[in-house]
C-alpha cells in the first residue's frame, strides 16, 4: 500500500519508513524544510510539503494514501502542553480526512501516559481527570475511533534505543550528567522505564498497520518491561566516571529542570498481548545493554 508517514526523518520515523519499504510498501513522508525532502528521497520515499500546523497539507496526503502512519511530534519539551494540544488537532484533522474509508490509521503515544506502579497492560485506558497533557492524543484517538475509523495506537516505551539516538531521554540524562558533574536519581530511582530498540519500534509500526484489528487498539512498544532508573544512572556513572547521587523530588528541580516529570515517573509496561496480537517478539539489543555499550558513548 502507500503509506503516508508524519515524522517519516526522525530517529524512529526513519526506521519505520526503511521497514514499509523493505516490506514492499510505497511511503510518502511529510517534509517541513528541502532538507528534509532530500533526506525522504535518499530513503526512497516521497515528500509530501508540509508541517504538522498544515492542516490542509496533512488532509491531502492522508486523502492520497491508503494507509497512514502518524509518528511527527514537536519536541519541544519545555512546552508539552502546547505541542500535545497540536497533536490532538493533528490526529483529529487527519482523522476527518478518513471518515467513510476503511484505510489503517496508526497514531502514536507512550505507555507513561499512564503512569503508576500497576503494570501497564494495552487493555488499561485513561479513567478520569489526568493532568498529563500527553493524554490529550489518547482521547483523541478515542474520538475518532468512536467515529467509525480504522485507528490503532502504539504506546512508545519513554526510552525508545539504539544508534543514532541525540534527543531522547538517555541523551538528556548524559548531558545533565556532564553539566552537573554527577548522575542524579530521585528518591533512590527505584522508579523504572520500559524500553525498546528503534529497529524493534519500527517493525511493531509495519505489523500494526498491516493487522486488522478492532479500533481504537492499543499496542505496546516495550522490550524491557522496567529498567530503574537507578541502573540507567550507573550505566551512565560508569561511563563518564562520576558519582551517582540521590536526590530528593524537593531537591531534583536543581538538577533536572523541566525533566524532573519524566526522571520520576514509573512506568512498569507489559507488552504481552501485543506479542500474542501481532507475533512481535524484540530482538535488538536491550536498552541497558546499549548503555554498557558504544550506542552512546562512542569509543574514542
């Protein structure tokens, strides 16, 4: 099928987009900037102009594909709600351009969009008020699929791996740590992460769009169901030869800033039924043996 693809030049984008296409697929890939344009063709995918602010832009590429994949988010974390608020438009706009067809429409969001110390299973929703503004593309999903549409949801691990990684939340944590001098946790960082590699990410994306399956499912894209963010800490301390320290959550905002909300969330994840759903089993490296390896501390 062709597939559009929103975020088609990003860290996972890029291995969905190589994934589609190994698979037989034809993509088309949204581009902001002639940079990026160029970057879709050397991967062999269309560029269709536009932003996630083009909301023409985006009905049109949606209305030309037959399938579509949306994976674009601003990270700009400094302003989450403001960019999880675009999100929401995003996924309502392109789901009005699907009424009345039955073409697959894969969104993604994170399994910490519901945080807590239960195990998060694909089957649990949000249940009431969430002050969590990612939570805003998961009712938005539900709007749409409650409209008749083909929709399905991949839940990204906080910590999606591998080579080629700048901007996620272990680059965040090594940069915090050169600045600071040492690698904090809160409260002793027994809070966990799920994590996976993006070359698993990428083949649970194709497997999501290609099964047909009720909407408004939820899959999980989790590898390593909890890695406490103590060990995340000692891998990184290892590393650059620096002391871990414990922080209390009064004294973490010196440390981490703005990413004190995602240094201390836990977030235990099962991806169970998604294996059993789409016979998706990882197989890439583990985020803490990418840690213990040169993924992000390339040797000298």
């Amino acid at each position: 099928m062709n597939v559009f693809v929103t975020g088609a030049t990003g860290f996972i984008g890029s291995a969905v987009v190589k994934e589609l296409i190994a698979a037989g697929h034809q993509v088309t890939g949204l581009a902001r900037s002639e940079a990026a344009a160029q970057k879709l063709l050397s991967f062999g995918v269309t560029p269709h102009p536009g932003d996630l602010t083009d909301l023409d832009s985006l009905k049109a590429g949606v209305t030309a594909a037959d399938g579509v994949i949306h994976l674009g988010f601003i990270h700009d974390f400094t302003r989450f709600a403001d960019v999880c608020a675009i999100d929401k438009t995003v996924i309502e706009t392109m789901g009005q351009a699907l009424l009345g067809t039955d073409k697959p429409f894969v969104v993604t969001s994170g399994t910490a969009v519901i945080n807590g110390n239960e195990l998060l299973t694909e089957d649990m929703r949000l249940q009431g008020t969430t002050h969590n503004p990612r939570s805003a593309t998961e009712l938005a999903v539900d709007v749409v699929a409650a409209q008749g549409i083909r929709v399905s949801v991949v839940r990204l691990s906080p910590s999606v791996h591998g080579e080629g990684d700048a901007y996620g939340f272990v680059p965040i944590l090594i940069n915090l740590a050169r600045q600071h001098g040492k690698v904090a946790v809160i409260n002793g960082g027994s809070n966990v992460w799920p994590g996976v590699h993006r070359l698993d990410a990428a083949r649970l994306y194709r497997l999501a769009l290609e099964k047909e399956a009720p909407s408004g499912t939820r899959y999980h894209a989790v590898a390593d169901q909890g890695v406490s963010t103590r060990q995340i800490a000692e891998a990184i301390a290892a590393k650059l030869n620096l002391p871990v320290v414990s922080l209390t959550f009064e004294e973490a905002p010196s440390y981490f800033g703005w990413f004190q909300h995602f240094a201390s969330f836990n977030n235990p994840s099962s991806s169970a039924i998604t294996q059993a759903m789409l016979d998706w089993h990882p197989t890439h490296p583990s985020l803490m043996d990418d840690l213990r390896g040169d993924v992000y501390f390339p040797a000298q």
